[in-house]
C-alpha cells in the first residue's frame, strides 16, 4: 500500500502510525540535512513528543540545499512527508513506525526566497542542521573559515540569492533582525567536537563579511548548543524497502533502517524556547563536551578502525568485522589503550559498558551496514575524530601505535586498490589529490601524512612517524590481517 496521509488508517497492525492529528501541526524548527539519519533521530523525537500530545508548534520544515536532495523533496511530497522507520533488533526481529514529524520540505535551489521566509517567519524559533562533516566549510590545517569556497564567494556578492546553507540562514536572521524579530537557535546536531561551538564560529565568521553589524547581533541574540548525537543509520538498500513491502505491507520510496538504540545529550542553551525533550529521553544537560569526545573517540573513531583493516581483508559487511574475534580485539585495545585515556568522566556512564555495548552494536546482522560507508569522505572524518586522540597521546607521552596504525590502513586503503589487486572505489572530496599521493607512497612512504592540509604537523613527530611507517610497510608486505595480528602481539609485549 503506498505510503501518505490517505492510505495510513488503512496500513497493519503490526505498524504504528501517528496518533495526532499532522493538520493541527505549525512548523517550529527548520532543518538542514534531511537525510536517514535526521529521519531517524531528531525527527523521530518530535514524532514521540507529538504522540504525547506535545510540541504541536514544533513541527519540521525540511530543507535541502544540495541537487541530491531534490529525489528527497519528490519522495515527502508523494507521501506527504511521512516515511517509514524500522529498528532492527539483532534477532531478526523490526519495531516498525511511521514518522509524521516533518510538516514541510523545501528545496533551496526551486526556490532560495522560500527557505528564507520560512526561516525569517517569527513561528520559526529553532534551526537545526545535519549537513556532514564536510558542510561547515572550514579548513582541516587552521580550523578557519574557508573564505574561497566558490559557494561562498558567490553568496557574498551583493544581490546574490543564496544558494549555501551559510547564505541562506544568515540573510533570513539579516530579515529577522531588520523585522525586530529575535533570532532562532542554531541546533547542530553533527558529528564534530563542539559541533555547536565550530557552528558559531563558522556562522559568524560568513555573517562577518557579510555584514558586520548583523554578526555583532548574532553573537549576543543567537545560541548554538552543543549535542552528542548517536544511532547508527545504514544506508537505505532495496532489501529494505522490499522487506517492509512485503512483510508489513507498507510501500515506502524510502524508509529510513536503524538500530534500536539511539541517544542525543543536549546543551540547555535555546533562546526562543524548545520542545520538551527530556520527556522523550533526551539528556538535556549544561556540558556536552565530556558525552561527546566519548561518542567520537569510541564510536565514531571506532568505525574507522574497523572500516579501512576490514576493506582490505576483504569484509564488506560491518558486522561481520566486528564478529571476528581479531577485529573485536583490536577494537576493545584501541578504545581501552588511547582513546579513553583522552576522555573526561562522563557523568552516569560506564565506559567499560559503553565499550562493550558498541562491540554488540557493530555486531548487529540486521543493521548490515556497509564498510564502504564508513571508509567514505575520511577527510572529514580522520581529522576531527581520531588525530585529536593522535595528537593528546603524544603531548602526553602515551601510546599511539594503534592510532598510528589506523592512519596507515587510510593511507593504504586510498591507493584505490585492494590486495588482490581489484580497484576501490574511494569516496572522498579529496579523492584526486588523496589517491595520487597514496599511490606514491611506495617511493615516498610519508606522502600521506606531510599532506598538512589533512594532518597539519603530524609529521614532525618522530614517534608518530616510526609507528606509522612501520604498519604502511606491514600492510604492503603481508596484508591487513597479518598486520592487526602483529600489531596486537607488540601491543601485548
């Protein structure tokens, strides 16, 4: 049956469908991003408040700014921006919902003047964003904003219509400000340390040269919380959307697949309000920081120790990575070893049980989460979430051979070509000046790592360097496997 408005009444028991009543919902929060995981996150919170009877002025306008986004703006508006969110337990069994939180969605390119109204709209008291990594626009060697990004450049010519997500938001507080309006929150909700705080800067620093005056108003009148975001989200496959056809009867042009857990820890810092979170198990609290180096420094830099070793064994599957007992190893001795020495107590957590817990999560078969996602646009990812962990070990002279070595499997997995000599096909906005460089590290084995623009200084440590080159030679002589095994038993000595 295809998934809207008319047919939900009509769709299984075995699938549970919004209790409220979506006409009666106003728009609060304008997100940026609207991928699988907002869908399975952020907006499946609001979907729980509403079911509640709560966050009725809260809905989601989405927004997409990117020209993949416009096969999003066609799939809501075929059904009438529901979708489907199954959470698959390890046992083979689907918990499985329709979410109706997103009222309204935008596609900046038709139409820039819309997404700035709607934003400018005094209702509209949140902006929230999950736009990658990638999309704060600032470079990897200093951290400051990238002023020639042609996106950029082009938004700040005078009379320009937006086409970035810096554009468009800025002009829309410009509104709001010369309306005497006060400003929205701006929610990141990405992957990044100090997600919140790398937003501000990035956001004044565009507001800055575009208008002086409107980034002194900015930086009193707008809040950027921090947040701690976690639930792994696969890629939607066909197998997905053919399950849920067949097994629950619900045709949905893309469904959102995702593990059962999820958690968001919160900074309380909104100025115009929020939804009450705290009721749908949101931790609201006044210092993100410690929740989120724990979820990047395990999770996250976890993910690319597991992603570039597990490629080039020949795995495709994450958990069939994580069900290998020398992976599971690796994994446990990495977290253990370096990355929780450069954590700070997290409040009511057990790391021990974290660590465990994430083993289990990678572990899950149903998720089937592809190596291939998560060895894309490491770029972005390697420097913000495993070179901090890199950097902290060797200020205080604590271990960084694993760290090293995950460095090293990147480096070798970005040759483009596997171990038995079939091509990989690397994902990365840097992939043309990555792959070349990789691939002359047979002559040159440092190439990889003096390029400052990912790595900055790293290296000018000698420890670093040692560890690092010892594993790319490791990896080109006897392979991934043989590596780990090797690299365990020095750790082990």
């Amino acid at each position: 049956m295809q998934l809207n408005a008319q047919t939900l009444e009509r769709l299984s028991d075995g699938v549970e469908v919004p209790t409220y009543d979506r006409n009666d919902i106003s728009v609060g929060i304008v997100h940026f991003g609207v991928g699988s995981f907002h869908r399975a996150h952020q907006a499946m919170y609001v979907d729980k408040l509403l079911r509640l009877g709560q966050a009725r002025a809260w809905g989601i306008c989405g927004v997409g700014v990117l020209p993949g986004d416009r096969r999003m703006k066609d799939v809501l508006e075929a059904q009438d921006g529901l979708y489907t969110l199954a959470l698959k337990h390890a046992d083979g069994t689907w918990d499985v919902s329709v979410i109706g939180s997103i009222v309204d969605y935008l596609f900046a390119p038709d139409d820039p003047e819309a997404v700035i109204e709607k934003i400018a709209a005094e209702s509209t008291r949140i902006v929230s964003l999950t736009i990658t990594e990638g999309g704060y626009n600032f470079t990897h060697d200093t951290g400051e904003f990238d002023r020639e990004n042609p996106d950029i450049v082009h938004d700040l010519r005078d009379g320009a219509a937006p086409t970035s997500t810096f554009g468009l938001i800025v002009e829309a507080l410009a509104r709001r400000r010369a309306r005497g309006l006060a400003s929205p929150t701006i929610m990141s909700c990405d992957n990044i340390e100090g997600n919140g705080t790398v937003a501000r800067k990035m956001f004044l620093a565009y507001a800055e040269m575009k208008d002086p005056e409107l980034a002194a108003w900015m930086r009193t009148e707008t809040s950027f919380p921090n947040s701690m975001v976690d639930r792994i989200t696969p890629v939607t496959t066909v197998e997905v959307t053919q399950a849920l056809s067949t097994r629950f009867g619900v045709d949905d042009q893309w469904p959102v697949a995702a593990e059962p857990f999820t958690s968001w820890v919160l900074e309380d810092s909104f100025v115009l309000g929020r939804p009450p979170f705290e009721q749908v198990g949101v931790q609201l609290v006044e210092d993100v920081a410690p929740y989120e180096l724990m979820k990047l420094r395990l999770l996250n830099a976890s993910h690319q120790a597991l992603c570039y070793f597990g490629y080039l064994s020949g795995y495709r599957l994450v958990h069939e990575v994580a069900q290998d007992p020398l992976f599971a190893e690796f994994l446990l001795s990495y977290m253990d070893d370096e990355a929780t020495p450069t954590l700070a107590p997290v409040p009511g957590v057990d790391l021990d049980e974290y660590k465990r817990t994430l083993i289990e999560r990678f572990s899950n078969p149903e998720i089937r989460d592809t190596v291939a996602r998560l060895c894309a646009e490491s770029s972005d990812r390697i420097p913000k979430w495993l070179l901090p962990v890199i950097r902290e070990n060797l200020i205080a002279d604590r271990h960084i051979r694993l760290s090293a070595a995950i460095v090293a499997s990147w480096a070798r997995y970005a040759e483009g070509v596997d171990e038995d000599g079939e091509p990989i096909d690397v994902v990365d906005q840097m992939k043309d000046s990555l792959v070349p460089i990789a691939r002359s590290q047979h002559e040159n084995p440092t190439a990889f790592i003096e390029n400052q623009s990912v790595f900055g200084d790293l290296a000018d440590y000698p420890r670093f360097v040692t560890a690092y080159l010892w594993a790319l030679d490791s990896l080109h002589r006897v392979g991934a496997r043989k590596t780990l095994e090797s690299l365990l038993e020095k750790v082990q000595s």
